[in-house]
C-alpha cells in the first residue's frame, strides 16, 4: 500500500470514529446517566451485574466486569460483577450440552436474581443467545442494559434501558461501547461514594 494511501485510511478511520462519538454525544448522554444509576442502586442493595457478549463483545464483557471488581480509577472495594464469557468450561459445557443459543441464558438461570442486573453488548442485536439471555433475564427479575449497534437489531426495545450506537461500522460500535462502559464505570464509582 502506497505511503498516501495508509495516511488517508488512517484519517478515515479517525473522521469515522469522531463521528461516532458524537453521535453517542447527541443520542445517548441521558441513557448513560440512567444506566449508572440502574448499576449503582443495584449493587446499593446487594446485587450482583452480570455481562455478556460474542466475540469482541465477549472481550469487552469480560474488560468492563473487570473493571468493577477490580478497580476503574481509584482503589475501593471490589463490586460484585461477572463477565458471563469468561469460563471456558461453563462455554464449552453449555454449548455442547444445550446449544450456544443457551449459553448465557442458562447462567442467568442459575446466577440471576432480583436486583441484579444483566447488561448485554451485541454489536448487531440479533445474537439468539443474547436475545435468549435477555428473556431469562426478565423471567429471574434482573433489570437489563443493552449495548447495541445499528438500529438496535432485534434485542431493540428486549431489555429495561438500550443504549444504541447509531453506526453501521462493527469496529466504531465497539469503540464506542467500551468507552460508554468506561464511563458508566467511573459514575458508579463516584454515586456509590466508595
């Protein structure tokens, strides 16, 4: 690849992701606000928050659960949060035993109470398994926070609270999930005074 041509998609993809930035900025400040109010009060009354993905989605779960049981920017104490892809033997059983579509439902099943909170990160919203853990979800009484690309896909409208990066690009929707994670993070952090 010619030297211009590497700077020019270098430019493109920083003109798309800014892009995509503000479009979180004018569709979803108000939404992340209420999902951090959702998570604190949750873990206030002794809730646990469970998170789920595929994929890169998968990573991201696993990355932000880390971030409330670990820490964000200051040292506390740890948050009850679990990344429900991250046991690969639980993966693997599951998905060999009842299917992948059951994967994270049937976690939510054994895991999930009232009080908790399931927050779900699908870069399309059509994942089954995702759409299927969102319905058990509902059945144990967990409020749920969807992380979505697109127009939402078909987890739209599933859960308590969407939070919709209105973008077409897989990878600007997961930039931009991890960032809106990072920055529930840091206000749950501050409302729970910890």
């Amino acid at each position: 690849m010619q030297y211009l041509k590497k700077i020019k998609a270098i430019k493109d993809n920083l003109k798309e992701h800014l892009n995509t930035i503000r479009i979180v900025e004018r569709d979803l400040i108000e939404k992340i606000s209420e999902a951090s109010k959702i998570i604190s009060k949750s873990l206030k009354m002794g809730g646990t928050i469970f998170w789920c993905g595929n994929g890169g989605s998968a990573a991201d779960s696993m990355h932000l659960s880390a971030e409330l049981i670990g820490r964000f920017k200051k040292n506390r104490i740890p948050l009850k949060s679990i990344s429900l892809s991250g046991n690969p033997s639980t993966i693997t059983c599951i998905s060999n035993d009842f299917g992948y579509e059951s994967l994270f439902s049937r976690q939510i099943q054994a895991l999930g109470k009232k009080d908790d909170v399931l927050i779900v990160i699908s870069t399309s919203g059509n994942s089954k398994n995702i759409i299927k853990a969102i319905n058990q979800a509902k059945i144990n009484k967990l409020k749920v926070i969807s992380f979505l690309g697109n127009k939402g896909g078909r987890c739209k409208g599933k859960g308590y609270l969407d939070l919709i990066v209105n973008s077409h690009s897989t990878a600007r929707i997961q930039e931009s999930h991890i960032m809106i994670g990072h920055i529930i993070c840091e206000l749950v952090e501050k409302e729970l005074k910890i």
